[in-house]
C-alpha cells in the first residue's frame, strides 16, 4: 500500500525548488531576449558622435555639403598662405628698391640692371617708365611732347597690373566668406529634415532617435563657419594690404614721373 500522505509531503517540498529553479532559468533567458532583434525590448543602436562618425552617418545630401566645405577650407587656406608670401614679398623688394633708387645710382645703369628681369612693384614702374623714355630719345623724336602724358600712361598700366596681381584670388576669399556659413546652413536644414522623417518612420520621439540627425546638422553649421570666418578675417586684411600697396606703387609713380618731367623740361 502506497503511503499517500508521505509522497504529497514530498510534493509540497519539492514545489518551491522547481519554482526557484524555473525563475533563475527565466532571469537567465532575459539577456537573451533583450538581443532578441524581433523582441520589443531591443535597445536602439549607440550613435557615433566623432566627427568620422557625424561624418559618415549624414545623410548623402549633407556628406555631399561636408565635402563642398571642407575643399573650400582647404582652398581658402592655400589662398591665404599664398597671398601671405606675395604680400611679404611684395614689401621686401620695395623697400630694396627704394633704397638703391634714392641711393643716387644712375638711372640708366639701374635701368641696364633691371630691364633683363622679371620685375614687379615699383622696379616694374620703373623699367615701363624707362623703357618709353629711352624709346622716344632712341627713335630720334624730334619733338617731347606728350612724352610726359605717354610716361604717366605706361605707369598707371603697370599700377593696374600689379594690383591685379595682388587681388588675384580674393574673390575666392569673399565668396566663401559671404556664402560658407549658408551653404553649412542648407546641410543643416536638410539634416533636421531628416531627423523629422525618422521620427515620423519609428513613431519614437526621445532623445536617442533625435540626436544622431541634430548633431549632423549642426556639424555642417559648424564647417560652414570654420571655412567662412578665416576667408573673411583674411579677405579684409588682404584687401587693405593691397590698398596700402597700390598707393605706395602710386606715391613712387607721382615722384618719378616729377623727376622724368624735370629732365624733359631741361632737354627741351
């Protein structure tokens, strides 16, 4: 005979065990489901917020506004050093060549010294100048006038070339100046639109479905001015360097056609 009382005793203990054992198997499962990627309790991916990342998450649009921008800076910074050198440059050989003018040397043996080179500046006056002075006495002219309005003409030519020359590339300075941080606006715009639509796709507004499309936007405000403030500090400086310059250029110009004017009056 089967003792009923002692196995349903034997029941009521071993109850609580299996449930034990049945949640640490469940709590053990969890992990599990929490990886699952059909299961509703799937964490949204971790955002890379580098700017590698911010880059390569953008959408095409805005990579395609990234990379517009980051050519320009790199243009505007070739300019800039560029313009640099030739500004500097530009005032070593006037000072030099005001020295050796002012020196006393002759014109004709500081022209003879001058005119097989490539000169710009106030020595590229200087050679125009002499060059038609000594074409109008070479060619045997029987008569000096309008020699001094020739002179002034070939000068101001000159004037205008070199300043040509040291505005060459401005432009481009005040183009990304002016248009840079628009340009890095637009990406911005384009990227919360895009955020937008993924709110709207995935019906989830918190943070972690917002943030990675924001933080893409303001990264290409933030290129748009990275590329616009240096091209606009800079066009500014340049453009009153070459100011300065072309009225030194002029100032010397002024001078030197007094003193050729002087020896024409003696001459004539």
């Amino acid at each position: 005979m089967i003792d009923v009382t002692s196995r349903t005793g034997t029941v009521s203990r071993l109850t609580p065990a299996i449930a034990t054992a049945a949640g640490l198997l469940l709590l053990g499962t969890l992990p599990a489901l929490a990886q699952d990627p059909i299961g509703s309790t799937v964490a949204p991916p971790a955002a890379d917020f580098s700017f590698l990342g911010l880059f390569l998450q953008a959408h095409i649009v805005v990579k395609l506004v990234m990379i517009g921008l980051i050519v320009s800076s790199i243009w505007v910074w070739a300019i800039i050093i560029n313009k640099w050198m030739l500004f500097s440059r530009n005032k070593r050989e006037m000072d030099r060549f005001e020295q050796v003018f002012w020196s006393g040397q002759s014109l004709e043996d500081l022209y003879r010294t001058l005119a097989g080179r490539s000169n710009h500046g106030m020595a590229a006056i200087f050679v125009a100048a002499m060059r038609e002075w000594k074409r109008t006495y070479e060619g045997g002219a029987r008569s000096l006038a309008g020699l001094n309005q020739r002179i002034d003409k070939v000068m101001n030519v000159t004037i205008a070339r070199e300043v040509e020359r040291l505005e060459t590339g401005l432009l481009v300075l005040a183009t990304v100046g002016s248009a840079g941080p628009f340009v890095g606006l637009f990406g911005t715009v384009w990227g919360i639109m895009t955020s937008f639509q993924s709110i709207a796709a995935s019906k989830n507004t918190s943070l972690a479905v917002v943030a990675p499309g924001i933080a893409e936007a303001l990264f290409a405000t933030a290129m748009g001015l990275i590329a616009a403030i240096p091209a606009t500090i800079f066009y500014n400086k340049f453009i009153s360097q070459t100011g300065r310059q072309a009225q030194r250029l002029e100032g010397f110009a002024d001078e030197f056609s007094a003193i050729l004017s002087r020896q024409i009056d003696e001459r004539g």
